[in-house]
C-alpha cells in the first residue's frame, strides 16, 4: 500500500524498501539525499549525482526530512555500516 504524505514529491509504500519514505517513481530514499545535504553536498550538486531526480523532488525530499528530522535520523542510522565492516581500503 502506497501512502501520500503532505510533500508532492515524497511517498511510502511497504512494498518499496520496507515503507521508508521515497521520492515519487523511483526507489530513492529521503535518507540518501538527506545524506548527501548533510555532507555539503548542494542540491544542485545531488541532482548531478542522482540523475534521475529534478531539483523540485530533492528541495521537497529536504523539506520531508527536515518535517521528520528525527524519524529520518533514527533511519539513517539503522543504515549505517560500522567501520570494522568496512574493508580498509575503502575507510
């Protein structure tokens, strides 16, 4: 079941990566571009590295997780991989 939310650009569906909120038609969670923003990477620059996104998703994607900060955080982190998982040349 796919589920609206108050941003345009921004749905969850328990059939796309277990209902984590994404952008509309693609499977790119507000994580990943929340990732990237908080690295200082610009949205004009995300759009470079994502492609298939348009400046209007990214800003709402932004918008999104800045709405659900926490929930999104808590995401991200459950994501993360921890260094000792990481192959060292790659640290």
């Amino acid at each position: 079941m796919t589920t609206a939310t108050s941003h345009p650009y921004i749905v969850s569906s328990d059939n796309t990566l277990h209902g984590t909120p994404i952008v509309v038609g693609t499977r790119t969670p507000v994580r990943a571009i929340a990732e990237l923003w908080k690295f200082g990477v610009t949205p004009e620059e995300i759009i470079v590295r994502l492609p298939h996104l348009t400046l209007a998703q990214v800003f709402d994607a932004l918008s999104y997780y800045q709405d659900q900060r926490s929930a999104i955080d808590e995401d991200i982190a459950r994501q993360r991989i921890s260094d000792d998982q990481i192959h060292p040349r790659l640290r």
